[in-house]
C-alpha cells in the first residue's frame, strides 16, 4: 500500500486509479480503519487543486502515512492521519 500511494503523491494523475478495495488488498486487517481516512484524501482532489494549504497538509500527512505503513505502524498511528486540519 506505502508503494502505490507514493506513486500516486509523485505523480498526481495516478490518484484515479486508486479506491480503498484496492488498497485493502495489500494492508493488514487491523490497520484497515485508515482507508476511511485515505478515502477522504481521494475524494478531496478538487479542494486540493483550489487551495494550496489544504494542498500541502494533506501531502504532508500522506507522506507521513507512508511512513508509518512503512515502518509497520499500529492501527492507533495509523488512524490520526485524517487529511483535516
């Protein structure tokens, strides 16, 4: 899962290919309540585009998503990455 969302931050035209039941796939069942929050990132590419503090804090905090999947964060880390300021 931190592999295509890396992917996808570096590039953004990647972000329409990627939905939660893909991502799923690849994320261990406890850590699974962040897709939540991955989905309000996904859904919010319209603001992103709009406003570039919006823009930045949520690439910041994906950036630190991937981190934490990375590093085998638990569920509790893993969920204060909402993408709201």
């Amino acid at each position: 899962m931190a592999d295509l969302l890396e992917v996808a931050l570096a590039n953004s035209s990647h972000w329409s290919g990627i939905s939660s039941e893909n991502l799923a796939a690849d994320l261990h069942r406890d850590a699974q309540d962040v897709l939540a929050n991955v989905d309000h990132f996904l859904s919010d590419a319209d603001i992103r585009k709009k406003d570039a503090a919006y823009k930045s804090m949520q690439e910041r905090q994906m950036m630190e998503l991937i981190a934490a999947l990375r590093r085998g964060a638990a569920r509790q880390e893993l969920l204060r990455f909402t993408f709201l300021k």
